[in-house]
C-alpha cells in the first residue's frame, strides 16, 4: 500500500449492508467503523427505510443511494458514487470494501483506474457461494489486487490462503462487543414478568432464524434437557424464514409451551435478556449446499460480555468466538445427545459454569472491545 500520512487519509466504506439492515456483517462494520478513531471517514450504502434515524446520530457522514436489482447496476452505483466524491473531494483515500464481491469490484475499478487503494472485508460464506467459475475468477481477481484482505477468523483466514494470497496483505480482525451497550447487571425483573419467566432457568440463542443456527438442534435437546432440568426455558430472540418450522418442531417434540419465540429485541431489552440467562447456546452448522458457514458468530462475545457460558457449534470461525474449556463448549453441531449434554453440564455445575462466564468476560474486556479491536487495525492499515 502507497505510503501516505495516516492522519490526512480519507477511509470510505462502501458496503451493501449497514444498519438498520439486520446481520452479523451490517453490525460488524458499523461497530468497527464508528469505533474507528479518525474524523475523516464516510460511508456509502443502499438506501433503506428508517435509516434516517440512525444516519442523524452518528458522528461521520453516511450516503445512501438507490441501486438497481439487477447485479450489472448494483455493482456501478456505489462505483459511481465515489467517482463523485474523488472528483469533487480530491481526498487521499482508502477504500473499504465491506464485502469482497460488489463493493469489491468497484474497488478493484477504482485502483486500476485512479490508483486509489482498497482494502476487502472477508467472511467465510462467500468462498463458499462463489466457488464456481466465472465467479472464483472474479474474487480472486478482487482479492490478489486488493492492498489488504480482513478476515473475521482463522477459519475465514484458511480461505484467504487457498487463493495463493501473501500473508503479509492478510490482516486478521476478531469481532467485538461495545461493552456500553453489554455488560453484567442485575436480572430484570419487568422482562422476567414480560415474558413469563419467574421461576424458570433461562438458556437462550439470538440470531436471524435460518437453519445454519441451529436452533433447530436445541429444541431438539430440550425433552431430554427437562428430564434433568425441568424449570428450564428456551428463549429464542431474533426473526426470520426459519421461525414456522421451528415451531413445528417445538410442538412435535412436545416442547411448545417451553419455547418463548421473542422476536426482534432493542438493545435494552436484549441486554436485559443475556443478563437472566443461564447460559447462551447456538450450535451453528455449515450447510455447503446452501453455501452458509458461521464466520465468527458475535452473539457468543456478547453473551461473554454479560459473564454467560456459550455454546457453540464446531464449524466455521466458531473456534476463534468460543475458547473450548475456556468461556465454552464446542459441540458437534449436528449431535443433540452431545449438545444436551453440554447444556445439562453448565446447568448442573454452576461453578464451571461461573468460571466459563467469567473467564469470557476478561476475554473481552482484555482483548474484543471494540475500541481495542478498531485501534489495532487502524495502526495496520
């Protein structure tokens, strides 16, 4: 990467998700983009409802535009966009490209055109959705040509390798928790009423409701997890396509009245929720065919942020969320008699259980704030 006076470098993301869109990514780039110390930095992203809002109150300016649904036109508009902003701007600028394959490319069009530099934002999914040429020409096109490639794990990073990339351009970059927003506090006792849970042992998952989270497994192991713990609850917070079937499931395995479906959740209340749990699972499974892996999953550090056991699946970037033995239990992802008998274990030990929260907690106050995470990029971009 050319070398130029950090302080006077313009960071531009250009990402096709950003809030409010919901997912792992869009939360991902907003924490690490506002967390980034610089005051010259801006983000350009499709237009959504209701973005007004969150636009007003952050401190760097974010531009929206219209895209097409045709991909041609999906990939020019931001292009075209930033074309605008260099020629009207005239900034030393590094492109931050928050996903590898559109914004991608018009990174890559924007360097071999104007020599600006550009960084990619790298997952794990799409190494799986693009494996098939012409697409895997393209990304590796994208990625050979970018100045640095981030990757969200060890797993994602094992991707990056395999496209013959140096590893001096790769930078690995762990997801992070705003510890404003989660922390330990004291249980609630207006959401315990709100949703019937005076009594009960909480276990819980917040994710978007797709197969690939495997909340489909825990219901799964919930008769067998009341035979030991009968005043125990599943609390699911999060929405999606999957939530029918889930609950088909819930009332086949005769669990129904055991399963709270909580929906989508503010801040707040979800803190509030981490905070009555006993403990956070969600044993996350790669689906090849669907081309769906886990790249990290930062719902396992928030719940570590709030002093919770986890569980997670051992598949994708999981590994690097959840430290086996150390702030949780990996399982196989596709077994109920070992993710119930994980879920029993950090019911029925609360001590190793404590240990598992605690030592989660020091986990990210030591190293996944997202000051810290944000900081240690900054210093190597």
């Amino acid at each position: 990467m050319k070398k130029v006076d950090k302080k006077e470098r313009f960071h531009l993301l250009l990402s096709g998700d950003f809030p409010p869109t919901l997912g792992g990514e869009s939360r991902y780039l907003y924490s690490l983009f506002y967390f980034l110390s610089t005051p010259n930095k801006a983000v350009i992203t499709p237009f959504v409802r209701g973005a007004g809002e969150i636009d007003d109150s952050l401190p760097f300016p974010v531009k929206r535009i219209y895209v097409g649904r045709k991909g041609l036109l999906r990939a020019l508009s931001p292009l075209i966009y930033f074309l605008f902003i260099f020629a009207f701007k005239k900034k030393k600028l590094l492109i931050h490209c928050g996903q590898a394959m559109i914004p991608g490319m018009a990174g890559f069009l924007a360097k071999f055109f104007l020599g600006v530099p550009y960084i990619v934002y790298t997952y794990g999914a799409e190494f799986l959705e693009y494996a098939h040429f012409p697409h895997n020409a393209i990304l590796q096109m994208i990625l050979k040509n970018a100045d640095k490639i981030i990757t969200i794990s060890h797993y994602t990073t094992c991707h990056v390798k395999r496209l013959d990339i140096p590893e001096e351009k790769i930078i690995r970059t762990l997801l992070g928790v705003d510890t404003r927003k989660f922390y330990p506090s004291s249980p609630d006792d207006e959401i315990r009423k709100r949703y019937g849970l005076k009594g009960k042992r909480i276990i819980i998952t917040t994710c978007r409701l797709i197969e690939r989270k495997g909340v489909d497994m825990v219901i799964s192991a919930l008769p067998h997890v009341l035979q030991s713990a009968p005043d125990v609850v599943y609390l699911i917070v999060g929405s999606g396509e999957d939530r029918e079937r889930l609950e088909i499931i819930a009332r086949e395995k005769g669990v129904r009245d055991k399963v709270i479906f909580a929906g989508n959740v503010s801040d707040e209340t979800l803190l509030a929720i981490y905070n009555l749990s006993a403990l956070y699972v969600m044993p996350s499974r790669e689906m090849l065919d669907n081309a769906m892996v886990e790249g990290f999953g930062i719902s396992y550090i928030e719940a570590g942020a709030c002093g919770k056991p986890v569980i997670g699946g051992r598949s994708g970037g999981v590994r690097d969320a959840v430290v086996d033995g150390v702030t949780g239990i990996l399982v196989n992802p596709v077994d109920v008699n070992e993710i119930t008998q994980a879920i029993i274990t950090l019911l029925n030990n609360n001590k190793f259980a404590e240990k598992l929260g605690k030592q989660g907690l020091e986990r990210v106050q030591k190293e996944l704030t997202w000051e810290k995470i944000a900081s240690r990029l900054l210093k190597r971009l």
